[in-house]
C-alpha cells in the first residue's frame, strides 16, 4: 500500500454546499449585498459549528482541519454572488459548467464572463459536461442535478415562483425537495431573512416542501442542527462499531487453514491454487488500481481517488477477507471438533481400558469448542466481516461513479440501506473525494465506460467461478454426508445379516466385539452426516451459488447493453448505477443471510 497508517482510515470532515438560483434581471444587482451578508453568515455558522464538532470527535476525524466547499455553476448572478461569499470565507470552490468553458462564454456579457472566468480559475476543480444530448436548457438542467449531487445542503436564490424554463431555479429546488436535500431559501424580496427548507432531524418523512425556519435566530439553531446531522459521527454501538474500525492496524497476509482446507478437499478449489494465507491490503489495492489509475490526472480529486480512498477500499477489503475466513473457519473448527467429540465418547465401546483418557480427551475437546465460539462472538467475527463488506463494496462503487460526479449522499439511494457507521463513513470519504477536474468529452467519457467493462469482466468471472466452486462443495459436502448414512445402513445390514447366519455368534471382529463396532460405526457416521449438513447450512454454499450464478448472468447482460449503448453521460450514469444495484444487492443478501446466523455452539 502507500504508507497506509491506522490514522489515514479517518476521514476529513468535510461539508459540501450547492447552489442555484436566478440571473439577471430576475435577480437585480441591488439584492447582491444582502445575498452576500446571508450567506457569509451561513458559512461562518458551518465553519464554527465543523469546528466543534471535529473537537469533539477527534477519535473520528483525521488531524486535517475541517472545510466547507461550494459547487456552484458560476452563472452571472446567484452563482457568482455566493461564489464570491465562499472565497471570502476561506471555503473552497468547485465549478460545474453545463458545457466547455469556451461555448458557456456565449451565454454571457464580456464583463460578466470575465467575472466567472476569474472564479473558475480559483476553482479547486472545474467539471466541463461538454458531451449532452440535447438543447441549451438540457445542459443547464443537468449541471444543476450534478451540483445537488455534490451538496450537502443546497443554497436556492429563489424568488418562489414557478419555473420559466427547463433546469430553471424553481426545477432544480423541487428535485431537492424530493431528493430530501436540506434547502437554505433566499428570497430576493427579503435576503436578509433565510428559510430552512427541511423537515428537521425529528421527522424525516414530514412536509418538505415547508419552510421550518422563521426568524433569524431560528434558522440560525436549525442549520447548527443540519449540520450536526450531516456530519456528526453516529452513536452509542454504531460509534463503537465505528472507532473499532479506525482502530485497526494495516492488514497484512494472515495465516488461515480450515476455509481452504474445506475447499480443496471437496475438490472446489485445485490444491496448486490453494493458499493457506489471506491476501493483504496491499494485494487489495492492486487489484483496484488499475480502476483508478486512468483519473491519477485530474486534480486533487485524482490524487485523493489513488490516495486515501484507494488505501481505504484496499483495508475494508483486506479486513473483510481476513474476518470472513475466519468466521468460516471458526464454525467449521467447530463442527470438526463436535464430530471428533462424537467419535472420542463411542471408542469407550471399542477401548473400554481407556475409558477415563478418552472422558478426558473429549471433555478437553468440548471446551475447545466453547472457547472457539466464545472467541469468535467476542470478536464478533460476522458481523465485522459483513460491515468491512459493506465499506469495501461501498468504496469500489464510488471508485466507479465518481469520475462522473455521483457520490452517493443521499441515504439510500441507490435502493440498499447500509448500516448505520458504514453509510456515514463512506459518505465521508465521498465529502472528501469532491469532483474531479475533467472535461467531459467523448474521450473521457470513453474512459469511463472502459473502466464501467473491465470492472464488470472481472466481477462477471468471479462470480462465474464462485458459483462453481460453491455448487462443487455443497455437492461434495451432500454425497459424504450420503455415503456416510448409507454406510449407516450397510452396517446395520451386515450386522442383522451376520446375526442371524451365526445364531448371533462369531461376530467379533480383529478382537473388538462385533455388536459394539456397529454400535460406534451406526452413531458415529449419522453425527458424522449432521455435521456436514451444519457445514453445508452455515456455509450457504447452495444459495451462494446461485446467487453468483444470477449475478454473472444479470452482469453478462449489462454488459450487453453497454457495448451496444453510444457512449453518452447519461447512459453511462446509468449502467453504472445498475453495476452498482447488482453488486450491492449480493452484499444485502449476505446481510441478511448471515445476521441472523451468527456463532453458536453446534448442536
């Protein structure tokens, strides 16, 4: 990896403003002041409260002081007014154009343009949509969707009447609404006295088309609250879940025996592919790299994609690798040593001299299986395996949709709930990320949708190849299990049959007595066959080969589509949000497969 330390895991705190709002003359020159002073206001009020927030979860954040950033279209007016307002509060700046800087020109007067020339070169980065179908309007309709899409809370110069053209200020404000994007209302006719257009952290599914802000001081109390919900890290055993997280060392190799070992004696995997150590983190990261590689070049947001949260996805994945093996050992050590326990108290049968050392044996090796489990919950294997998962899956998706301008703020959006920490941990990483600078053009795009065909090569093979492997095991865990009861039914037959040819007699067998071998052989294989069914349901091996079958085939016609799609930005939002659906509705389904089968004693 690239110098990852336990420190580099914790975020910067990080908040990200839009804005929108009208041109002239629907906004008049004489309103600018007061629009100015409203938002100054705003930012210093974000900045304290960013402050003392990251005092107060210091064991969260990185060292890194906290910023605010604005988005912002830097149309005349508005934009450029509360641009101005950022600048002036030490915020950082990112400018999305609806089209290259050199056709936006036409939409201004010289000295207008000069102005927003000047504040795109302070710009952090600068996103040109360059390559969208369609009119004029289109591109203003979506640059507007991509600044809500890199807000947090929306700034809206708006004078509240309805919308005269496509991606106007009155659109771009009832997408947010919907969207539940908080909302700071600045009314023209009265600058001076913002609005809060939110629900508030008490009811999310109230009016959101309500302003809940009236009077100054009240939407001065409301924001600090926005803010703390925005940012604050979560509580009580998510805060715990979380900062034993950012407590964890670099993952390096680790040793690991019963997983493998399963797998290649059911013939899964081929013994010469077998390892019996878990990849690093360093190992995760090259496989992720060649992903973000293609975007090293664009600005600070390149730098931070091949950076922190490349070394990020690179330890979720190690640790989730690392806790998934061991999980699995765990409950299979288990089920192994409950046969060998099985097998201790019927030899008693056979070698009735060493009664007393076998009680013992068995008694050491019940004991064994108590500390496992109690070990493995203690840890709390699954349940860190499933949410360093969720962080690994999360951050790979992100890797993906970036470059185009998505981060994923919104909770929820893309149809999978993720827990709790891992929602806004990841969220935090995408705060920091930003926009990158790029010019949206057929060779970018290009890029994208090649890095889109690559990540679903190599997800559509794995999957291929889990499918089989999984579906191999459960087979071969299914016909030992069915060779040990019909070796059940074997013994007992030749017991009866032996019985009843001798009179009962001559059944001893190399000096151990006939009755008593059968005894051991007909309880020990049906334990021996429970035992392989406790492997077979713990590990989910049926189900999880289906699932990956479906997941190849659902990604094979993805795929499909993508090749046989223009190259368009839209189109590509598109498939990759549908590569992202896929891929995290698998990481779903093994939440909720295995929450609800966490460690316990086999039996």
């Amino acid at each position: 990896m690239s110098g990852l330390v336990a420190d580099d895991l914790k975020p910067r705190l990080v908040l990200r403003f839009g804005v929108t709002g009208h041109r002239p003359p629907r906004l008049s020159e004489a309103d600018h002041a007061a629009i100015s002073d409203s938002c100054i206001e705003a930012f210093r009020l974000t900045q304290d409260t960013l402050a003392q927030l990251h005092a107060r979860h210091s064991a969260i954040f990185s060292a890194t002081p906290p910023s605010a950033m604005l988005v912002s279209s830097l149309a005349e007016g508005a934009d450029v007014v509360v641009a101005e307002a950022a600048l002036a509060c030490g915020m950082g700046l990112s400018a999305c154009l609806p089209f290259a800087a050199e056709l936006y020109a036409r939409d201004f007067e010289p000295e207008a343009w000069a102005l927003s020339r000047q504040l795109i070169d302070r710009s952090e980065s600068v996103l040109e949509l360059s390559e969208l179908p369609g009119d004029r309007a289109y591109a203003y309709e979506a640059a507007g969707r991509m600044v809500m899409a890199q807000a947090d809370i929306l700034i809206a110069v708006w004078d509240g009447d309805p919308a005269k053209g496509r991606g106007g200020t009155a659109q771009i404000v009832a997408e947010a609404i919907a969207l539940h994007l908080p909302i700071i209302h600045i009314d023209p006719d009265d600058p001076a006295c913002p609005r809060l257009i939110w629900p508030g952290v008490e009811n999310a599914d109230g009016d959101l088309a309500t302003p809940v802000a009236a009077g100054v001081e009240d939407f001065r109390a409301r924001l600090i609250a926005v803010v703390e919900h925005l940012c604050a890290p979560p509580e009580h055993r998510e805060r715990h879940s979380l900062e034993g997280y950012l407590r964890s060392p670099p993952a390096g190799p680790a040793p690991a025996l019963a997983w493998p070992l399963l797998l290649a004696l059911t013939g899964a995997r081929k013994w010469r592919n077998t390892s019996f150590r878990i990849g690093s983190a360093a190992q995760s990261r090259e496989w992720l790299v060649s992903k973000t590689a293609p975007f090293a070049g664009r600005g600070r947001f390149g730098d931070r994609l091949n950076g922190v949260v490349l070394d990020r996805y690179a330890q979720a994945d190690a640790e989730a690798n690392r806790f998934a093996t061991r999980y699995r050992s765990t409950f299979l050590t288990n089920f192994a040593m409950a046969g060998l326990a099985v097998m201790l108290a019927l030899s008693s049968l056979l070698l009735p001299s060493l009664k007393l050392l076998l009680i013992i044996l068995e008694l050491g090796v019940i004991g064994l299986i108590m500390l496992n489990t109690q070990a493995g919950r203690r840890l709390n294997l699954h349940q860190c395996w499933l949410d360093r998962r969720q962080v690994a899956e999360r951050l790979r998706m992100l890797v993906l949709t970036a470059p185009l301008g998505k981060l994923g703020l919104r909770a929820g959006e893309d149809g999978h709930q993720a827990p709790g920490w891992v929602h806004w941990y990841v969220r935090a990483c995408a705060r920091e990320l930003g926009m990158p600078s790029a010019r949206v053009d057929a060779t970018y795009l290009a890029t994208a949708r090649q890095e889109l065909i690559d990540l679903i090569d190599e997800q559509g093979s794995y999957h291929r190849a889990n499918a089989h492997a999984m579906a191999h095991a459960n087979h071969s865990l299914h016909h030992a299990g069915d060779a040990l009861f019909f070796g059940t039914i074997f013994a007992c037959l030749l017991f009866i049959i032996a019985y009843l040819t001798t009179d009962g007699s001559g059944l001893a067998i190399g000096g151990l007595g006939g009755a008593e071998l059968v005894t051991f052989i007909t309880a020990l294989f049906p334990a021996l066959a429970a035992a392989l069914y406790g492997i077979r349901m713990q590990g989910d091996f049926a189900a999880s080969s289906l699932r990956s079958a479906e997941i190849a085939r659902r990604l094979r016609r993805l795929r499909l589509r993508i090749e046989r799609d223009p190259a368009t930005y839209q189109g590509l939002l598109d498939r990759a949000r549908g590569v992202r659906e896929i891929l995290l509705a698998e990481v779903q389904q093994w939440r909720s497969h295995y929450e609800s089968r966490p460690l316990t004693l086999p039996g």
